[in-house]
C-alpha cells in the first residue's frame, strides 16, 4: 500500500500537463501497457512470472497491501506539449468537483438499490450516496470483507472479498446473457 500511496501522492503533487490534457484524454492513458484480467481465480493469484503470491495482509475493509504495487508504475507524458498527463480521478483526501458530486447524488436518491462492493464507506463522500439512497427509499446491498460503516442500515450484507464475490457472482448461469436475441 506504500508503493501505491507514494504514486498516489506523485500523481497527485505532479502539475496538469499545461495544455490541460488528461489521461482520460489519452489513447492507452494510464492503462497502457495494461494486460487482460485473468482468466481464473487461479489466475488471478498468480503474479507476473506466473508464481503464486501471498498477500501479506488483509485490512478490515477488504483492502490489501502488496509490496511491488506501482513498483513499474510511469507516468505517462502529454502527447501534445509534453507535460504531466494527470489522471482524471479523485484521489483520496480529495474533494469531488461539486457538479459530479451532485449528480451522484441525485442517481443515488432516485435508485431502487445501492449496492456498496468493496468499501468500508469511512470516506464521507461515498457514505452520503449510501444516506441519499435510503432517504429516497431505496435499499442497500454491501459485499465487503470487513465492517462498513452501513452495516446497521443494509438490507444485505455479503461477507467477502469483492473480488472474489464478484466473479463468482458474473460466472453464475442466471446471468448469463442469451445471444442472438434469443
């Protein structure tokens, strides 16, 4: 978690490109070099030599902390001017642009569901979407592997990695989608 929060702060400290581009803006942006998501749960826990690897640990809230992340990580430059190409994202401690916030909100109010999937909801901005939803009388689903800060107010709560949950979940026949329009 160390190597992803240092990149996080690098990023974050880094300077827009001066033309104003984003990764967003970018053919590949951040994600270039990227490769497909594993196939297999096996897969999945193998690291880059194809080696299983451990994960040292696992936070209350289903966060794990892995000694090489952003160990390869480049920022990449601004194609146009070559300055800093900043990642369209709000990083933690950050605030949201009021506007997004917003609208967030108003589709949080309007759902019939929020389902909260990997978070401990600490962070007040994602908690408020969880009280937007309940005032507008929707319901609330959390697959977490730890305590969240909504747990009193879920109508559902699933105790698992999200990860996990969710590709057991994607692999399940009843989803499946027939094709052909059948």
């Amino acid at each position: 978690m160390a190597a992803a929060a240092a990149a996080a702060a690098a990023a974050r400290a880094a300077a827009a490109s001066p033309c104003g581009a984003r990764a967003a803006d970018e053919p590949g942006g951040l994600m270039r070099g990227a490769t497909a998501a594993p196939a297999t749960m096996d897969e999945a826990h193998r690291g880059s030599e194809g080696a299983p690897f451990a994960v040292p640990v696992v936070r209350p809230d289903g966060d794990v902390e892995l000694a090489d992340a952003g160990a390869n990580f480049a920022v990449p430059p601004c194609r146009a001017c070559g300055g800093v190409l900043t990642p369209d994202v709000v990083f933690f401690g950050d605030s949201l642009p009021p506007a997004r916030a917003a609208a967030a909100k108003d589709v949080a109010a309007g759902a019939d569901l929020l389902l909260a999937v990997g978070t401990s909801l600490q962070v007040f901005s994602a908690f408020r979407l969880v009280q937007a939803c309940l005032d507008g009388g929707g319901k609330l689903a959390l697959v977490n592997a730890g305590p969240t800060r909504a747990d009193g107010a879920a109508s559902l709560k699933v105790v698992a990695r999200a990860g996990e949950a969710l590709a057991r979940l994607a692999a399940h026949p009843a989803l499946a989608v027939p094709r052909g329009g059948r």
